[in-house]
C-alpha cells in the first residue's frame, strides 16, 4: 500500500450521516471540507432512522416540556444546561432542514408539520416523512453537499487511525478500500460523526457500518470517552429469519400499536402508567423478562385494531418491508425482540462538539454531550446531531481555524504488511465477542457475566493487535479491532457503575446511588495496549 498520496483540507469530516453533514455545510462557508463515507454517503445510520426528529414545534408543546421529559428519561445523569441549550435549538434546526429540501409531512388540507408521538413525549412534537425521516433528510443534505464547491466526498473510505503531532489531532490515515491505499488526509480541523457502536451487539437495528470507529480511533488517540455502559436496546426490532436488522419504529406504539405475548395477554400491563410508551429501558425490560420467563423466541406488536388504510398510509415503509416477509400488518400481529440500538455514551464533547484532544471535534452518536444521560429519549437523537454539527461549525468560526497551521504527518507504518490467508480468524473474533457482548453485557447484567466478558475481550485484543501488525490493513481488519475496543470500553464502563441507572441495569446492583456520576475514561485512568 503506497502512503505519498496526501490530501490537504480545512475541514476533514469521518462520517456522513446528520451530524457530519450539518457540520460541513456550515464548514464549508469558512474553508475546504473532505467528507470520508465508508460505503457509499447515503448509507449512514441516519439513513436508517425511521421515527423522526423531536422538537417544540406547536403551541400546546413547550421547551420546558420538552427539557422535563428528557431530564426523567435520562434518569438523572442528564447535563440540565446542555438539555436546555439543545432543545432551545430545536426549532431552527428544523427550520433550516425544511430550508434545505426537506420533505417533512404534513397534516392533511394544512401547512402545519404531522408530529408524531413517542415514548417518554408528554407531547407530540417528533416531526417525519412518515417512516421514512432520515433517508429523506440524507436525501436533501447530499443533494447540497455534492453541489457546493469547497466540499468533496470520498465514498468507500475507513478512517484507519487519528493522527496526533505535538499532542493536537492534525488529521486521519485513511484506507481507500478500492484501491488499497493509505491516504494522509491533513486538516486543521478534524470531525468524528462515525455513529454507533451497534455491531458489537449479536441483534442490532444498526446498519453494517456502526463499529464504533469514531469513539475507538479518538480513545486511541488520547480524547476521553464518557458513558459507554448505557447502550440503548430498542424494544422492537422484526424478528424473522431473512430480516437484518429492521426496525420496527416506537411510531407505531405512538400510534396506539400494543404489546403482547404469544398468548395475546399484554405485555405492558401493570409495569409502567405509560404502558407502551414507558421510556425504552423499561420497555426493552419488559420484554426480555417475558422471553426469559416463557422461553418464546419473540413477543408481538399488535397494530391490527386501527384503521388499515391509515396504517398503510403513515407506516408506508414498515407495511411494505413486513408484507415483503409475509407480514400484513394491518391483519397480523408483528413478531419482534428487543435489539442494541443506540450509544448514548461516546467521546466526551461539549455542546459544540469540543472534545479534549485539540482540533478534534465530535457530534450525533459518537459524542456524548450528556443530553441523553442514562437513557436517550425518543427522537432526540437526530436533534442532538443537527444541533451539535451546526454548533460546531460555529464554534470553529469563532475560533479562526486559519490559525492553525497544517502539520507534517509522520509516515504510516506498515508493520510486515503481509496478505493475511486466514480470514477466518477475523470472521471468528467478530462472531465470538457479538456473542459474548449479547449475553454478558446485554439487557440484563450481572458481576459474574461482566467478568467472563472482561477475560474474553482481553485476550481477543491481544489476539487482534498482533494480527494487526503482521498483515495488511484492510477494512474487516480496522473495524474488528474497532470493535474489540469499543467492546473493552462498554464492559469497563459497566464494570465501574456500581448501581442500577437508566439503560444499565446489574442485578448485583439494582439500585440507584443517590449522586449520579459520568464514567470517564481515557489512557491515562484505563490504559490499553499500544495500538499502530
């Protein structure tokens, strides 16, 4: 792999989803933007999301609504100052997504936004294109972005490691997976929007892409991670056998859908007031409670009971991919289990997407700017991501980026660089700590699980970083090692809370301390192996 081709950028931007995309455009006003997409600049987690976008958008609806029902789903971890500026934001953020092109849908013979409910929501306020939200805001973001001159997008490109010189982020080692090189993508300023982490669960509604890059390469690198232990599991995900990863949105429970066990009894019934719009944690619970408890494979959500036309009408998207399966939901009940979905941990950033590793930005997913506290409520994640990206372009307007000058990269380091024929052990090592990741540190954890994970993910890393020295970077490689990381950062995490909070739930410890703290790590308070 050569490493003399260098790429030199105002702006470097690893993701290509909400966040990422926010902050470029803006970016782009003050200098030159490279976007890095690992396939192609569509295919994001934002893309995938299908629920909506929660703001104050009516006059029945308030920010101090909003700010209340997002401070009780994070369960007292959540930042009050950061909930209140974000959500205050909201507005305009939407505003400007309609500006874009955005097709938001409406309510009928009106010009007024159709919000939707979900769970945790006192009101409606989640606005959509019916089931279709994020492919439809990655629609209109890429149509800008492709057209404006100072940007260039860089598709099937996986950021291989964060370049630090003189302790500050001077850019990214890129791997151009078509044809097999290394890339010196210099910058002065460095924006991580990689997404999630959902690929080290066995059962994610996460697209292939979410292996935490972002939060392993910035961990990596020095930056400190916050919150890694409180993985959101969404309660619904369609469970069939030729069905990856398909969400089954909370809209629909919004809507007055039920769940209920394979003997029609509800399952919600007496847990929670809210029932089937209780916060996601108690709800994905619930669910595996009555799995355990019966030995069944799935649960049901039932929709049956409302009107098939509209059905069709405002879940186009989910009718068609559940008929495709051979699942009329306006007829049948839909089988669905619980699955990871959501990191409301990440790098630890501010709310404009300032981490503490110089020039390195982060926004949407791979931050965690403490809205979500413990539990991210419903739909306030798209919000966060466009809030933060637009803020952080700010933020370096503010700042005057041409005062940092372009850094000399040291030259990547091959190792033996060798072509690898065994890549069953990459395929072996992913499988095994998916596995593990879902049994021991999943819904329900314990001490005894933790520490099985605990001996499992050390020697895997050691198993991983010496494949990684010998053989040829290659994108399978850089994601399992990815993973590897991010799985040690989550089983850490979990290790050091000492109670039960939120999404995190051990049954060694199932209450709450009465002062919630953050888990902050980094190589100085948890150091891992050197990693090229």
């Amino acid at each position: 792999m050569g490493t003399n081709h260098t790429i030199k950028t105002d702006f470097l931007v690893i993701g290509s989803g909400i966040a990422g995309l926010t902050f470029a455009i803006h970016a782009a006003e003050q200098g030159t933007v490279a976007i890095i997409a690992k396939k192609e600049a569509a295919y994001s987690s934002t893309f995938f999301a299908q629920g909506g976008i929660a703001a104050v958008l009516s006059d029945v609806d308030s920010f101090e609504k909003h700010i209340k029902d997002t401070l009780e789903c994070g369960d007292g971890l959540s930042k009050p100052d950061v909930v209140e500026a974000i959500v205050k934001a909201g507005p305009a953020r939407i505003q400007e997504l309609v500006d874009l092109g955005v097709q938001f849908t409406l309510r009928e013979q009106s010009d007024e936004l159709d919000l939707g409910k979900e769970g945790g929501h006192s009101e409606r306020r989640v606005a959509h294109a019916k089931d279709f939200t994020g492919q439809e805001i990655e629609r209109a973001f890429l149509e800008a972005i492709k057209q404006h001159p100072n940007i260039t997008l860089y598709e099937n490109h996986i950021a291989v490691n964060l370049v630090v010189v003189g302790g500050k982020c001077v850019g990214a080692y890129v791997l151009d997976k078509i044809n097999r090189q290394i890339k010196n993508f210099v910058a002065r300023i460095t924006m991580i929007a990689t997404g999630g982490v959902g690929k080290v669960y066995l059962y994610t509604s996460n697209p292939d892409i979410a292996s935490g890059d972002g939060i392993a390469m910035a961990y990596r690198a020095g930056a400190t991670v916050a919150d890694m232990e409180f993985t959101q599991f969404h309660p619904t995900c369609l469970f069939h056998p030729f069905a990856k990863s398909f969400l089954i949105s909370e809209a629909l429970r919004g809507e007055g859908a039920i769940l209920v066990n394979k003997e029609g009894k509800r399952i919600m019934e007496g847990v929670h007031p809210l029932k089937e719009l209780a916060p996601r944690d108690v709800v994905t619970r619930a669910i595996d409670f009555e799995l355990k408890r019966s030995g069944a494979e799935c649960v049901y959500l039932d929709i049956t009971h409302k009107d098939a036309e509209f059905v069709k009408h405002r879940f186009p998207g989910i009718y068609d991919k559940c008929l495709h399966f051979g699942i009329d939901i306006t007829k049948e009940k839909i089988p669905v289990v619980p699955a990871a979905h959501y990191c409301c941990g990440g790098i630890a950033t501010d709310v404009n997407g300032v981490t503490d590793l110089p020039n390195l930005l982060a926004a949407g997913e791979s931050s965690c700017t403490g809205l979500h506290g413990a539990n991210r409520l419903a739909s306030n994640s798209l919000l966060e991501a466009t809030v933060c990206g637009y803020n952080a372009a700010q933020w370096c307007h503010k700042k005057n980026i041409f005062n940092i000058p372009f850094a000399t990269f040291p030259e990547w380091d091959p190792g033996s660089a060798m072509d690898s024929n065994e890549e069953v052990v990459i395929t072996q090592n992913w499988d095994e700590i998916r596995h593990f990741m879902w049994n021991y540190v999943g819904i329900v954890r314990s001490n005894k699980r933790l520490e099985r994970a605990k001996n499992r993910i050390l020697m895997l890393l050691e198993e991983i970083n010496e494949y990684y020295w010998n053989f040829k970077v290659t994108s399978d490689l850089i994601e399992l090692r990815n993973l590897a990381i991010v799985a040690d950062l989550i089983i850490e995490s979990a290790m050091r809370r000492k109670e039960s909070r939120g999404i995190h739930y051990n049954v060694d410890y199932p209450n709450k301390l009465p002062i919630a703290e953050h888990t902050l790590l980094n190589q100085k308070s948890y150091p891992n192996q050197p990693q090229k």
